[in-house]
C-alpha cells in the first residue's frame, strides 16, 4: 500500500512533472474573512500531496481519499481519486517511486 509521506497546505499548490510547487505553504489556521454585514467570505487553498509507492505497487491503481475536517470533526470537504505510478526509467530496482499530487 503506498506511504503518504507528507500533506502541506498551502494558499496555492500545484503539481507539474512531478515537482510540487507550493505557495504561502505550512499554515495551520484557515482564517475566513468576514464581510462587514457578517457575510462570510471565500478562502482559496491548495493541499499537496506526497506519495511514496513500493516498487512491487507501481503500475496499479490505488484509492486516495482526502478529507478536511472542521475542529469538531464535522467534514467540511471530502474527495476521492485514483493514484497510479509507473517506474521511470534508470530509477534502481527496489526503489520506492514519489507522487505528488
């Protein structure tokens, strides 16, 4: 089964050729904005993702699924999606193959 190595987020997080690029990352808080009128307002964040998969689990398909929780445990957003990793050339035998998401 793969290994989440490690989960940040950030204001912005984004995955391209399999180098996480993070904004603003390593916050703890989310702080939302309160109109004057007490509406409240719109956060953006980005949650990135490290996998580390054995190299007897590539080219197979696991489930991921992600949830962010309120303090109380109430689930404020939840997803789903299938992870897969193949071996890329060169990489020694028994190596264990990073995904970023």
């Amino acid at each position: 089964m793969p290994e989440i190595e490690f989960v940040a987020v950030a204001n912005h997080a984004e995955a391209i050729n399999n180098l996480l690029y993070l904004q603003g990352a390593g916050w703890t808080e989310i702080q939302q904005p309160i109109s004057p009128d007490g509406v409240p307002g719109i956060v953006h964040f980005g949650i990135a993702v490290s996998l580390l998969i054995g190299w007897t689990e590539t080219n197979r398909r696991f489930p991921l699924t992600l949830t962010v929780n309120r303090e109380d445990g109430q689930e404020l957003i939840g997803l789903g999606a299938q992870v897969e990793a193949g071996r890329p050339p060169g990489t020694p035998e028994g190596a264990d193959i990073r995904n970023v998401l």
